[in-house]
C-alpha cells in the first residue's frame, strides 16, 4: 500500500523522539535531516522535500515544543499539520456545471489508468444520481475504445464513440449529452508524452472544443521524481482542475501524492486503490496525513461501510454492541460485509491497528469459520469467552480443522468485536449525512 515504507520510517525517527524527555535543537535537527531523507526515498519531490521540512524544523523549534511536557507528541502533531497542508488541506469536490452537462476530461501519460478511472468515476457518479454518459475519444491506442465500451457497460454507462479525429468526437460528444439530456460527459482521451508537443496540443484543442468543468490529470501514483515535469507539461496544455492519483494499492512509496499538489497547485481529487470499478476513494488529505503517520482512517472505514450495510442492520448491530450481545453468528454475517469491503487486507491498509490479523475473508476462510462456529454450542457462540482448552480441542475436531485454527477465530473475533463497536458508536454520535463528492 502506497506510504507503507514512509509511515514505517517515519513512525521509527517519532518513536525516538516519544522515548525522550524535553528536546534539544540537535535533537529536532537530527530528527527532521531523517524525516528528509524518509521523504527522498518515498520519491517525494527534493524541493518539495526541503521545503516541507524547513516548515517543520521552523515551527519544531519554537516555544510551542521546547517548553511543552510532551515535545515528542507536539512534533508529531506538526508534522501530521504540515502533511495534512501540503497535500491540499481540505478535500476538494467536483465542480458542477450552472447549465448542464458538467464535462470532464481526463489527461495524461500513456498507461496512467484513464480508461478504467473513467469507468470508476462514472459509476460513483451514477450511485449518486448523476446521468453520466462516457465519451470515447482515445483513438490512438488499438482496442481503447472497445475497452471503454466493456467498461461502460459493466457500470451500466453508456459510451459515445465516433469518427474522424479525436477533437471532433469530443465535439459531437458533448452534442449527444445535451440532446439527450445527461447531465455529466466523461471524456477520455488517448496517453500522451509529456514531451510530445503535437498530442500535448490535441488535449488543448479538445479543451477548448468542449469547455470543460474539470480537466483532471490521471497520473500514476509510482511516477515519482518526474512528477514535476509531468504535472507542469499537462498545467500548460490544459486548464488542469485537479489530479486524480491511479494504483494507490501499488507502491509501498507514495512520493508523487505528496508532490502534486505543490507542484500544480491544483487538489488531489480521488485516488484509485485497485482494479475493481468500485475501487474509488475521494481524496481527503487529513485522512491521508493520519495513514502516513499510523493513525487510521475511521471516517473512510465507516463510509465503505455505509455502502454495505443496510441501515436498519447497522441499527441493530449498533443495539446489539452497546448491549454486549454480539455474538459469533453475527460475526459470520459481518465477515460476508467485509468481503464486500475488500477484504481485511484492504482495511488494515485504512486502519494500521487492524494488521495483526492474519486473515482474508475469503471463501476458503468463510467456510472454515463457518464450520468452526458450527461446531460450538449455542452457549459457545453466544459466550465464547467461555470457551476453554478442552472446549477448544472438541471444536477443532468436530470442524475438523487445528486448534490453532480455532484460537485464530477467537482471536480474531475479539479484534472485530472492539472495531466494529468502535465504528457503531461513531455511527451513533455522528448524525449528519456524508455527501457524495459532487
């Protein structure tokens, strides 16, 4: 996952400095050259880099850290800040088009991920009650537009293809939307080099044939060290609106999301965390700041949950949690809702805390589970704490699977058992409605 190496070297310099007393200048000095050398080798941008940690040292050797009774806490709080800053602040929403449709195009290098980008955001579009139609306007790649058509279709988008040149399809594009009434164009077009001028000067055409609302520059989040030339190409052919960050789920380095912003001044608007169309998220740099830096991610979590669960089940489970009755059943029914969600690997990437467990919830698991609790009484279910080593023995043999396996389940029950109740509660304390990201 995209930051891994970062988070780990960066939660090894905040450790020495949590271990510590009162910080000295040399202490802050040689924290923050470890903290550059971190970003360096996350292929952070270098002027990036040192800006960002001359921000940090300036602000690390002032009052607010050297007389407080926590400075280790204090610089980490700094430094969760100053990500949280140059990654954009807040998170930036679509913009929406005064008299439809909105038109947005999406640029950039040549297998960058637009087409199924294009796919997954017509489909987040869609879930929140836009019409949107595709635009296939890639005609230099062999079989692009076919693969648009089969990304339309498994979003149940429909796409507008044409012929002649790609300025001209963007044109009648945006014709067939207004005729027929949708309210969004997606407009992809082919992966150009940045140094070629003459394709850099077909995406400025089709800007200006089409007047978009957003013009979104797909880059993939390996890009690393080029990230600069790359973002200040597309920023002169284009009136880039935002980034959009591809194979997030990739790279243990993340450098070029925490480039991007500073180097086109635009927002980082989605980041896409792996091949499945749903695999979507709005970017929000204060959530990314906290997964940098081993905190989590619960309001991300929650909103992957929102999307699975039913809101009278989660209701219920919320009852069944602030009462202490969850029980092994229910957890059979959660893991089915987590596999929705992607599985444990995907969430431990959202919550650190979640990574010591060892399990996937796929079926092989589902269905070892399921025999291990079909195996145990309905007292054991509904009190596995109970369940003791002769209890756990006759488990393992009636499911026919290790007592290991069956120390693994409760293990891993009592891990689920304290999130989950921690995700309801914020359900419960927090009663506004989140809002789709347009």
């Amino acid at each position: 996952m995209a930051f891994e190496s970062l988070g780990e070297k960066l939660k090894s310099v905040f450790n020495k400095l949590t271990g510590r007393g009162l910080l000295s200048e040399s202490d802050v000095k040689d924290a923050m050259r470890q903290v550059r050398m971190a970003l360096l080798e996350a292929d952070v941008n270098f002027k990036v880099a040192k800006e960002f940690v001359a921000k940090v040292s300036e602000r690390c050797v002032g009052a607010e850290v050297m007389k407080s009774l926590t400075p280790g806490q204090q610089v980490i709080k700094i430094v969760n800040e100053e990500l949280t800053a140059l990654m954009g602040s807040t998170n930036a929403r679509l913009e929406t088009a005064s008299k439809p449709p909105t038109v947005i195009v999406l640029c950039g290098l040549q297998g960058a991920g637009k087409t199924t980008f294009a796919g997954k955001l017509a489909r987040m579009l869609k879930k929140g009650g836009r019409n949107p139609l595709l635009a296939a306007c890639d005609l230099a790649r062999p079989a692009a537009v076919e693969q648009l058509k089969v990304v339309g279709g498994q979003v149940d988008v429909p796409v507008f293809t044409g012929t002649g040149d790609p300025v001209s399809v963007a044109k009648a594009a945006r014709t067939e939307a207004e005729n027929k009434h949708f309210d969004t164009l997606i407009v992809d077009t082919a992966g150009r080099l940045h140094v070629d001028e003459m394709l850099m000067g077909e995406i400025t055409d089709i800007c200006t044939a089409v007047s978009p609302t957003e013009v979104l520059l797909v880059a993939d989040a390996m890009t690393g060290q080029d990230a600069v030339n790359i973002a200040d190409a597309f920023s002169k052919a284009a009136p880039l609106t935002g980034v959009v960050l591809t194979k997030m789920d990739g790279d243990t380095r993340g450098g070029a999301a925490l480039s991007m912003k500073a180097v086109t001044q635009k927002p980082i608007k989605f980041v896409s965390v792996g091949e499945k169309l749903d695999q979507i998220e709005v970017f929000h740099p204060d959530r990314m700041a906290q997964r940098i830096l081993g905190m989590g991610d619960i309001m991300t979590l929650i909103e992957k949950a929102q999307q699975q669960f039913d809101q009278e089940k989660a209701q219920e489970m919320e009852a069944k949690l602030r009462k202490a009755e969850f029980t092994l059943d229910d957890y059979l029914e959660q893991m089915d809702q987590i596999k929705e969600m992607g599985g444990f690997g995907e969430i431990a990437g959202i919550l650190p805390q979640l990574k010591g467990v060892k399990m996937d919830a796929d079926d092989s698991v589902i269905k070892r589970t399921e025999a291990i609790i079909r195996s145990m009484t309905p007292q054991e279910r509904h009190r596995p704490e109970i369940i003791n080593s002769s209890r756990r023995r006759r488990i393992a043999r009636g499911s026919g699977t290790q007592v290991s396996d069956v120390n693994r389940l409760i293990n891993d029950f009592n891990t689920m058992k304290k999130t989950i109740k921690q995700i309801t509660r914020t359900f419960g304390s927090n009663k506004r409605r989140f809002k789709m990201p347009f």
